[in-house]
C-alpha cells in the first residue's frame, strides 16, 4: 500500500510541476498578445485622431519622432510575438522574419532623420 502511495504522490507531483510549467507558458504567451492587441488599438486609435485636431499634422515637428517610435515599436512586434508561439522551428521562423522587418524599420527611421 506504501508502494502505491508514493508512487501516486510522485506521479501526482511531477503532473502538477508540468501544469504549472505549461500554465506559465501559456500566461507569457497571452501577455505578449494581449500587448500586441492593446498596441494597434491605441496605435489605430491615434491615427484615426490626430487628422481630427491637427491640420497638416505630418508637416507639425513632433510628428517625426513620434512616427519614428511608432515604426519602432510595430518593428519589434514580430520578435515579441515570436516569444508567444512554443513551436521551436516557427519560432525561429518568426525570428528571423521579425529580425529582418526590425532592420527595415530601423533603415526608414534612419533615413527619415538623415534625408539620405
């Protein structure tokens, strides 16, 4: 009787420390998502303002900069979506991708400052 009652304790521990694992998980991933919503709800919901109270806004100084950390943040929004997804191999698809849209922003925040 021993016997099974260690054993149902250990299994019931180890199946308990694997949920907690996978709930952990789980909770990064929907944080990231949940973010990423959040962040094209206020990003739409800026632009769909500003032509409101701003005539000519692009031509306004501080449309540069603010254009600039919005294109930086939407740039970073495939590297962090990356850290939601748990298949490895899509995983480091998504990384690659997101690297390379990240360098592409960086490049037309760059020229936007530097007028190559």
């Amino acid at each position: 009787m021993r016997d099974y009652e260690e054993n149902n304790y250990n299994t019931n521990s180890r199946t308990s420390q694997m949920r907690g694992s996978i709930s952990n998980e789980s909770t990064n991933g929907d944080t990231i998502i949940l973010l990423v919503v959040v962040w094209m709800f206020i990003s739409r919901i800026f632009w769909f303002l500003i032509p409101k109270f701003f005539d000519q806004y692009f031509s306004q100084g501080w449309f540069e900069p603010v254009n600039a950390l919005m294109t930086f943040i939407w740039g970073l929004i495939p590297i962090g979506l990356a850290f939601a997804i748990k298949d490895k191999s899509k995983q480091g698809v998504l990384f690659v991708l997101g690297g390379i849209y990240l360098l592409y922003s960086v490049f037309e925040i760059v020229t936007t400052f530097v007028k190559l």
